[in-house]
C-alpha cells in the first residue's frame, strides 16, 4: 500500500490551525485586553515571522493553560468549515483506492483530530503532531513531538514497514525539545486502523 503524508496547516485548511484558535479564544469579546491575549497577539506575530520554534510553542503553552479542553470541540467544526469540498471530495476518492493516510504536522494533535472528524474526514490511520496536555477537563500544557527533520527522512522509509507489522512498532527518533535541543524518543505501542488510530 502508498502511504500520504499530509501536513494540516497550509494544506488542509489554508492558514495556520494554531493562530485561529488562540485568535478565536483570547482576541474577541471581553478577553482581548487580557495578558493571554497579549500573549496570543505576540505568538501569532512570531509565528507569522518564523521566531524559534521553541520559544514560540512555550508561549502557546502558556495561553491555552487553564482553558477547558471543551473549547477545542468547538473550534473544531469551525476551521472544517474552511476544508474545501473538493478537498474533502478528493481526500476520500483517494482513502478509497487503497491508499494509506497519515498526517505529520507541526501544529496540536488535538484540534487536527477534532476538525477532521468535524469534516467527517475519518481516513487518517495516524496523525503525529504535539498533543495537548489536558488534566480533569482542562489544558495543563503541550507535549512537544515535533519530528527532528533529520529523523524524518528515515521515519518516513521505515512507517510502510511497521504499518505492514515487517518492522516493530517500537522505533527511535529525534525532537526538536521546547528548549530548542533535540532529544531521542523511543516511541512503542500497537498500530490501528480503525478511525484516526492511536496518537
């Protein structure tokens, strides 16, 4: 079987999946003169300027901590919006001929997950992408999964592989780390098809 590998942000949906949600949640109504909103307004002017990558999910971090993790079930429906019919269309035809979806992203696990299953996109066997950390209801942080893009060419030669079972589902790779160091990961658990799969 082929395998896609899809990014969220720019390619699904046409901005960045990350900036409308700290702009849906801090900068409208009573909350857009609060210090998260200042915050916010801060990540997405960085984002927007390619400032570090770990400095800037640090302070994404920090916004969304204290926000009820329900926030995200309605955000969710609202970027599927801007997925495209056609796209919507095309992504299925090709789920359907057989080929193998997954999504490598940059962006939150969590709110890819929430907008495609709003899409009624049900055709990712895996998405990757930093997931939020969420206790009792709540968002407490983000664990950082970035792929490191040296580890990603041999991540991507190696996932037809333990999708087919002929290598093990326990593999290392490296991170680029919050601090902006990279890390080793060993990464182990079963493999699903069904729905979204583990992630």
């Amino acid at each position: 079987h082929r395998i896609v590998f899809w990014d969220f942000d720019g390619t699904l949906i046409p901005f960045d999946s990350e900036q409308y949600l700290l702009r849906s949640l801090f900068l409208s109504g009573p909350s857009r003169c609060s210090p998260r909103a200042w915050a916010a307004r801060l990540f997405i002017y960085g984002d927007r300027r390619g400032w570090h990558a770990g400095l800037l999910k640090t302070l994404y971090a920090w916004c969304l901590r204290g926000t009820p993790a329900s926030a995200l079930d309605e955000i969710g429906p609202a970027l599927a919006a801007h997925i495209a019919p056609s796209d919507r269309v095309a992504l299925r035809a090709l789920a359907s001929r057989g080929l193998r979806m997954v999504l490598l992203s940059c962006g939150t696990a969590d709110l890819s997950r929430r907008t495609l299953h709003a899409a009624g996109l049900c055709c990712f066997e895996r998405i990757e992408a930093n997931a939020l950390r969420i206790r009792d209801g709540v968002i407490t942080g983000i664990a950082r999964r970035i792929v490191h893009p040296d580890c990603l060419i041999n991540f991507r030669k190696a996932w037809p592989g333990i999708l087919a079972g002929r290598i093990p589902s326990s593999y290392e790779y490296q991170i680029v780390h919050r601090s902006g160091e990279s890390r080793w990961m060993v990464r182990r658990g079963g493999l699903s098809g069904a729905g979204f799969g583990p992630g």
